[in-house]
C-alpha cells in the first residue's frame, strides 16, 4: 500500500490521533465531529486497534460518534485475526528454518507486536519481515518453497518493463497456512549497497536477542531495540521517504524510544558510522513532534555535533515531499543500463491495457485511451513538482 504526505488538514487530523493515543487530551474535549475524520485516519495509518483498545482503556463512552467506534472495533478484530494467522505462519517457518540450520531473525511488525505493543493485535501488518544470512538466502527460499510459499505473478507492465521478479534485498512470497500470507524474506535490511554495505550487517546480526513468550511456547530471535530503532529509521527516511507517509512507522520508534536501559550512545555510534545521522534526526524529530516522545534533549544535542555531509541525507531530501514518486522511479532505475531504463520509461507511459484496466478500475467497455491521458498529466504533474523542488 502506498501512502502520501499528508495534506495541512491532514496533519492536524493526525497530531489529534498523536495526542488521543498518547494520553495528552481528555477525550471528551474531541469535537464529535472530529471522531470520523480520526478514525478514518487511524485505520489508514494502520493505527485502528490501537485507538480502539485506547478508548477502551480510558473508559470513553461514544454517544453521537458511534459508527467511528463500530468501524475501529471492526478493523481491530480484523487485525486480530490476520494476526493469528500470521502467527501460525511463524510457528511454521522458524522451526524449519531452524533445522536446515539457518539463523532468522524477525524484523518490524512480527517482532515490534510481541514485545512493546501492549497486545499484538494492536500492530496490523501488510506482511512478515525476516531476515536470514546472505549466504543462506537461496537455501532459505528453498525452504520456504518447500513450505508453498511461492513468488506471486507480476503485473503485466512489470513483465514488459523487465522489472526482476524481487527486491535487491528480499524475495517476496506468498503463501503459507491459509494460503494468503506475503512474507519477505529479506537478506538485506535495506534496499541495496548504496545505502546499507553487505558487510554492514555483521553489526545487525550480532545486536540480536532471543526473545520468549512467557511460558516460553514462543521463542524467536529479534533485533535489540537500539539496532532495531537505528534501522526502522533508515527504513522510514532512506527507503520509504516523508513522502511515502505511514504515521505506524513513527509510532514504533515512540515504542521503541521508551525502552528501558536504551543505550543511545549505542544507536548514535552507528548511526554515524553508517552515514545515517540525518535519517536518526529526522526520524525522531517526526517521531517527537507527532507523540511528544520523551526523547532526551542531549540525544538531539549529540546527534547535531555529529552533523556531516551525507549521500543518504540527499536521497531522504528527493523523497521528501513533491514529485518523490518520480525521485522513487529514478533512484530505482540508477543502476540499470541506459536501454533497460529507456525501456522502463516506455512502458511506464504507455503501460498495457490490461494493466490500464486493472490500475485504474476501468469498468468492461469503456474506452481506455482517455485515461492514458489521465496517467500522463498526472505524470507530468509528478516531474514537475520534482523539477522545481531541484531547482529550489
């Protein structure tokens, strides 16, 4: 699912969801009429049950804004349930990864839900993030196989642009009980060198924990907050973008910050180590300003003094706000030859029919041809803003 920076009202509808889920509004100082533009944002941010179980918690009774309460009741019980089900995919594929010998770690939402989240269904997830060696990777997806995970079709404009089946940095399956799960089985955390070294993830591997469920029925291997924090941030600034908006992804971080014992001399180190001080900045400065995270302000003053030209600060500031879906489209294609590219270009404007109708929800006998024009001025809108960001 692909987000958007969130327009001014936006914003405002998101700092209120900010404030309700961190306990610095009473709720019944909420205008009613403020209740479904809230909700709507909280579901679309993937934060639905967590407002749901806040309002629960705080014991607040609805009255005139019962069909917002009723859709995040609805959307949390979803949530529970793909839960459970992505549950019975980790039970699955830890031991048999296990006993091929492979080491995995949990990344993001399967690791974040059963250890800060007060209750795991409180954090939806698209999808299952692990991570294994990169020198075990094709074994791992042999495995995985052998489980009926399997590699979804592409689309039809990605077969005829030539796009590679998988990330440079995951395979991508689908599969697993019920058949429907996506999982990434990633053996880099992020997309390619330019941002995170092969030989970088040493670090990652060794600032790793095994964690247990109590009763110990459910013991996996996760990320140790401070390295966890360091990388969601990446993830957030470096590879998604401001742009590609999900106020979840922030949230986290706020959970995470709050950690007990955190070491933030630890995540500045190797921040700065890995060219990610401004992504660390920028990370925690959104987090701060949306949750008012009690993010000491010596970590700010520290994180400053160790202000240096980075190549990642450049690619965070292309995929801040206008026209970053075609900064996404150009970064993506840098390390493809010049013809490859000139392909993707192509197709990328005049995409084929059958992708037309499924993108754009043509209904059966309606011309396609009006919304090629669609496509392109809203192409051109995209470039535009890009081009005048840069020259800005």
């Amino acid at each position: 699912m692909v987000e958007s920076k969130p327009s001014p009202q936006e914003i405002a509808v998101i700092n209120t969801l900010g404030r309700i889920l961190t306990g610095r509004v009473p709720l019944e100082e909420i205008p009613k009429e403020d209740w479904a533009p809230v909700s709507r944002a909280a579901i679309r941010h993937k934060l639905g049950p967590l407002l749901a179980w806040t309002i629960e918690q705080r014991g607040f009774q609805f009255s005139d804004a019962q069909p917002a309460l009723q859709a995040l009741q609805s959307n949390a019980k979803i949530a529970d349930f793909n839960f459970q089900l992505l549950l019975e995919n980790q039970a699955v594929i830890g031991p048999a990864l296990a006993q091929a010998g492979i080491p995995v770690i949990w990344l993001k939402g399967m690791a974040l839900a059963q250890t800060v989240y007060p209750r795991p269904y409180l954090r939806p997830m698209d999808d299952i993030d692990l991570l294994v060696p990169y020198e075990q990777r094709e074994a791992a997806l042999q495995v995985l196989r052998s489980l009926d995970y399997r590699t979804p079709p592409q689309d039809s404009l990605s077969q005829k642009m030539g796009a590679p089946q998988d990330a440079p940095h995951h395979f991508h399956l689908l599969g697993g009980p019920g058949g429907s799960t996506n999982l990434e089985l990633h053996y880099r955390l992020l997309v390619d060198d330019r941002l995170l070294q092969l030989g970088e993830m040493d670090w990652f591997w060794q600032e790793s924990e095994i964690h247990a469920s109590a009763g110990g029925s459910n013991a996996f291997r996760l990320l140790k907050p401070e390295a966890h924090l360091i990388y969601l941030a990446a993830h957030a600034i470096l590879q998604h973008g401001e742009a590609d908006f999900r106020l979840q992804r922030y949230y986290d971080l706020h959970l995470l910050a709050q950690q007990p014992g955190l070491d933030w001399g630890v995540i500045i180190d190797r921040a700065q180590a890995l060219g990610w001080i401004y992504a660390l900045e920028r990370a925690l400065t959104l987090t701060r300003e949306y949750f008012a995270t009690p993010i000491p302000n010596q970590v700010f003053a520290e994180i400053q003094s160790r202000r240096q030209p980075e190549e990642t600060a450049l690619r965070a500031q292309r995929l801040q706000g206008a026209g970053y879906r075609w900064e996404g489209t150009l970064l993506g294609m840098e390390d493809r030859p010049l013809l490859e590219r000139l392909r993707s270009l192509f197709w990328l404007a005049f995409p084929p029919f059958t992708y037309m109708r499924s993108r754009y929800n043509i209904p059966p006998g309606r011309a396609v041809l009006p919304y090629y024009f669609l496509r392109w001025s809203d192409a051109a809108r995209e470039i535009s803003s890009a081009l005048l960001r840069r020259l800005r």
